[in-house]
C-alpha cells in the first residue's frame, strides 16, 4: 500500500513538473521578442549613460537618469571599468559607477555605444532564469577645454538574465518574461 501510495506521488510530482517545464520552455517566436527586449534594454543603458555623462546634463536630471538606469539591472550588478594608462581593472556597483561617472573631471564627455549585438544564445539555468551574453564596443572621450585629454575603446560583455515573473492585473494573475541586465564585464581596451 506504501509503495502504490509513493509510485502515485512521484507520478503525480513528474507530471506537475513537466507542466512546469513546457510553461517554462521559450518559444522561438517568445526569444525573438525576448532578444529584442534584451537589446533594446542595453541600447537605454547606452542613451542613459551619455545622459549622466554629459557635463550639460542639469545635477537633477542626471540623478533622475540614474535612478532609471539601476532600473534595468538585477541587485548586486557591477560595471566594470578600464583605463589603457592601467593594466587593472576596477569593477563597481552600478549606482557608484554612475555617480562616479557625473563626477569625471573632464569639461566634456562623450561616450558611445556601437556594434551592440548577441554573442551567445540564452541558456537555461538550473534555477529557471536564462542567461545570455551581449557585446557591445564603447568608445570614451574627454576633454578639457577644446583638447582631447582621454580616448579609449573598450570592448564589453553585458549579462543578461531572463526570468519568468507574475503580476496581478485586474484581479488575475499575468505571467510574462522579464530581463534584466547584469554584470558589465571588461574583455579589452584599447587607445
């Protein structure tokens, strides 16, 4: 009797798990839009960082951007960053990395952001997320005065988490995908 009792349970467990995994599985048409979501995210992190890092950007404003920004990271994120006058580099929780950004001691910043694109598929993790890589190449001016005083290039990895979540939307219960970007990795950097 046992024995029938605890085939039936593990039965029972296996079939609510394989629910559980089919409503968790991406469609190919769902990684699609999830991709684009993905991307269109780090191209804001782009936008909101030329934002912080322009010296024209009013104090309040560049706070208000920050605030935006933290918005599309997972907590705990760090943004690596790299100068070509030292081999090390110095990583920095998102919020720090900002504001140490609006402070720079430059007249003028410029920062952009190009060939931002996928350079590994998202896989599944054992705790349900999906983890993916994005790459993006950022190019850093700063000057003072009308002198250039700094230039780089730096080539980054950005993490990308993909989370099935739940909200309540008139009293019913909406599941949907959620991605939020993670740590901001230093590959290289170059003059």
């Amino acid at each position: 009797m046992k024995s029938l009792k605890s085939i039936f349970i593990i039965i029972l467990l296996t079939t609510f798990a394989g629910i559980t995994y089919a409503q968790d599985n991406i469609s190919p048409a769902r990684k699609m839009a999830i991709d684009s979501l993905a991307l269109e995210k780090v191209r804001d992190l782009s936008k909101y960082i030329s934002i912080i890092g322009d010296k024209k950007t009013p104090w309040s404003e560049a706070n208000r951007v920050i605030d935006r920004t933290l918005e599309l990271f997972s907590e705990g994120a760090q943004m690596g960053v790299s100068s070509i006058n030292q081999p090390e580099v110095k990583y920095y929780g998102i919020r720090t990395y900002l504001e140490r950004l609006m402070a720079l001691n430059y007249d003028q910043v410029k920062i952009e952001w190009y060939n931002i694109e996928y350079i590994s598929d998202l896989e599944k993790q054992p705790d349900g997320r999906y983890v993916g890589v994005i790459t993006i190449y950022q190019r850093f001016e700063g000057r003072t005065g009308d002198k250039l005083k700094y230039v780089d290039t730096t080539k980054k990895d950005i993490t990308v988490y993909v989370e099935r979540k739940q909200t309540q939307i008139g009293g019913r219960i909406i599941g949907f995908w959620d991605v939020l970007l993670g740590d901001v990795r230093v590959v290289e950097t170059k003059p």
